[in-house]
C-alpha cells in the first residue's frame, strides 16, 4: 500500500485479455478498498478465484471482558502464556475494543491452511521468530522487530524457521502511515522517522498449478470460516497495484529526540480508525543541561495507552519484563514509578525497545488474559505498597 509495485506477469493494459501459453486466458481479479476508490491491486490467476468446493463455520471468536471494570492500571505478562497451537488459530486476546484488538501468540506447529481475515487489518509485531510469509503477491522474509502490514482480505501463511512470539494488533479500520509523514501524492516526507526505503515488499512471486482441495481459513462475522479452494490460492502470475502486504522493521525507525523531553507522537509509527502505532527504540536522551529524560506524569483524557515492553529496559518503569504489557487506561493520571523521575537525570542514552497502542475509546481487558495479570501493579506508584520495589538504577 506504500506505494506502487508489481511481480510477475501482467498484460501492458488493465481490463483485456491475456492469453495463456497453452491456451485461454488469466483469470483478472481486483482487490481494493473504498468502493473501487482507495488502494487496490489486479491480480491474474490461472484458475478462477471463485471455484468453492465447501463451505463451513468452523467457531464463534468473540473476545470476552474481564466483567470487573475497576478503572486502574494493569500489568500482565505475555512471557507466562505457554507455547502453543497456530499462529493464527490460537491467538490469546489480551484488550479490545470496536476498533482495535490485541492478542499474543507464541505457536509451536506451522500452519498448513491458508489465513485470511476478513473483517480487519493486521499489524503482527514479530517479538521473536524468523521465516516467511507466503501471499498471493509473493513471499515476504519475516526477521525479529518485523511489524507485518497484512491489510484485510490478503490470503497468507505463516513459514517459521525459527520459533516465534507475536504480537497481533487487529484493526477494524484501515492501517496507514500517518497523514503527517506524508506529501500531497503519497510520498513520505523528509524528517519522517522513516523512508520507502525501509519498508519491504514481496519480492519473489511463486506460482502453483495444482488442483485439489485447498483448506482457507477466513475470519469473519466474529468467527472462523473453512472454504475449500479446487486448486492452490497461490495461482498468481503476475499483478500490480498499491494494495499488498509490506514489512518495516522497528529498527529501522529514526527516533526524533530533542533539548527537553519530546511527547510520545514523535514515536508514531502506523495510524488507524480510532487508534495509533508507536515504538520506543533505543536514541540518545535529550540534551539540555537540566533535561529530564524520564516522561512526565500525564493525563491523557481522549486515550488509553498499552505498551507491549519489547526488552527489559525502559527508563521510567520498574517491575515490568521482557514481554509485560501495562494498560494505563483514561480515568487516572501515569507517570514514572518512585526513583525513575530523578534516576533519568544525567544520563544520556537509553536501549528501551517498545511497541505502544493508544486508542481513542476505552479498551475491555479480555478474560483469557488474567491468569497472567500482576494485581499488585496498580499499588507500584506508592512506596510501601504492596507493589513498590526500590528503584535499581
């Protein structure tokens, strides 16, 4: 969606024949968003798209909230969830609400159907794993700090080499660059935190000619779906347009830093409908004299923020680990824990490594996520609670 691409084979115009070697012609099929007014791709398929076998509802996958609705911060911790199941059949919802959902999965088997989800845009940050997604518009190489832009609709699957944790942020709406980073045609303009040339598209198209029964997975309405294709999804010769999954790697993003503390939207990475995308990566501090590295105490009163703490490091918390994630929810005022205001002076860099979701709605915590909750966390602002721990540095 960045901007234009194409692989393979495609005739010199749109909407016209083009012959196959053997005889007859490629199947055309638009995929596009906004009533043919947005982004869209042309993909030509040996065989028709539409050829069926079977269909069936395979469950329901409604995200379930916690019924205690205690306004309070809250930690849980995602290292505690075991390994297990598919990468995008057994994902653990962790918050939701009607524009945004967040779930987290560590799998332990490859997945031999094809995923396709209907009813959202997927931004998948690989916390751990290498290997491949596979597309109709080709195999894009999946590397840890990976975000994977899979806008709705596109048919995919997961190849890990290695084992993987994701973190999946499930959109309602659709995922872009924000507005701001862009020029009048769509270009990202200097001073942005990053450039096209940091974003990765698929690069090698492979092509199937196989007929049989082909399992897809498609979640929609709320739950999964089974349609079994008469041939291989990946059918595609060739196609071209702005609509296509892409990667950018959170290393990858310039962080934008400043005399005194900058507010968290330099870190803006993606926009959606009712929520943003951050990421806190390692940067030197600001450099007044008397700067104040560690955040101020905020109150954000449009937004609850969640942060998925991709190391162990982040300057203005103590308590959280590789792979916590707190939810600071409108309502209450946050900041730094004890000590960490006053422990930020003086020093000059950090290595934090962050992924931040605020929405613009109030977020449910979902029940599948409690058993991991650390209930002492809403007392770690108050020395003596029975969450305060001094701070270490």
């Amino acid at each position: 969606m960045p901007f234009y691409h194409t692989l393979g084979k495609i005739p010199r115009k749109r909407h016209i024949a083009f012959p196959k070697p053997e005889g007859g012609i490629y199947n055309e099929q638009l995929v596009g968003i906004e009533g043919f007014t947005g982004p869209a791709a042309l993909l030509y398929h040996i065989h028709p798209p539409t050829t069926v076998k079977a269909a069936r509802r395979l469950l329901e996958t409604p995200y379930e909230a916690d019924p205690d609705r205690t306004l309070k911060h809250r930690h849980f911790r995602t290292a505690q969830i075991a390994r297990g199941g598919s990468p995008t059949l057994n994902r653990v919802p962790l918050l939701f609400n009607d524009d945004i959902a967040m779930l987290y999965v560590a799998p332990d088997k490859q997945d031999e159907h094809f995923y396709r989800n209907a009813q959202g845009d997927e931004v998948v940050y690989v916390a751990e794993g290498e290997g491949t997604l596979e597309t109709q518009y080709g195999d894009l190489p999946i590397l840890p700090g990976d975000y994977l832009v899979i806008h709705r609709h596109i048919l995919h699957r997961y190849k890990f080499t290695k084992p993987a944790k994701l973190l999946v942020m499930e959109s309602r709406g659709h995922i872009r660059p924000p507005k701001r980073y862009l020029n009048n045609v769509g270009q990202l303009v200097e001073g942005a935190p990053y450039s096209e040339r940091d974003i990765r598209v698929p690069r090698e198209l492979k092509t199937y000619d196989e007929k049989g029964d082909f399992p897809i997975i498609v979640k929609q309405y709320n739950g999964l779906n089974e349609i079994v294709l008469d041939h291989h999804p990946l059918d595609v010769v060739g196609w071209d347009g702005q609509f296509y999954p892409w990667a950018f790697n959170i290393h990858d993003f310039e962080p934008i830093v400043g005399r005194v503390h900058q507010p968290p939207p330099v870190h803006q990475t993606f926009q959606g409908d009712g929520f943003v995308i951050c990421s806190f990566c390692p940067r030197p501090y600001d450099f007044h004299p008397q700067a104040i590295p560690a955040p101020y105490n905020h109150s954000n009163v449009d937004s609850d923020e969640v942060l998925f703490y991709a190391s162990a490091e982040f300057m203005s918390r103590k308590g959280i680990e590789y792979g916590s994630i707190t939810h600071h929810p409108d309502g209450i005022p946050h900041g730094p824990h004890p000590g960490r205001y006053e422990a930020s002076i003086g020093q000059t860099h950090t290595n934090e490594l962050a992924v931040m979701m605020d929405s613009f709605r109030p977020l449910k915590v979902a029940k599948a996520v409690l058993p991991f909750e650390d209930a002492k966390y809403m007392y770690s602002w108050v020395e003596g609670g029975p969450g305060f721990a001094p701070p270490t540095s």
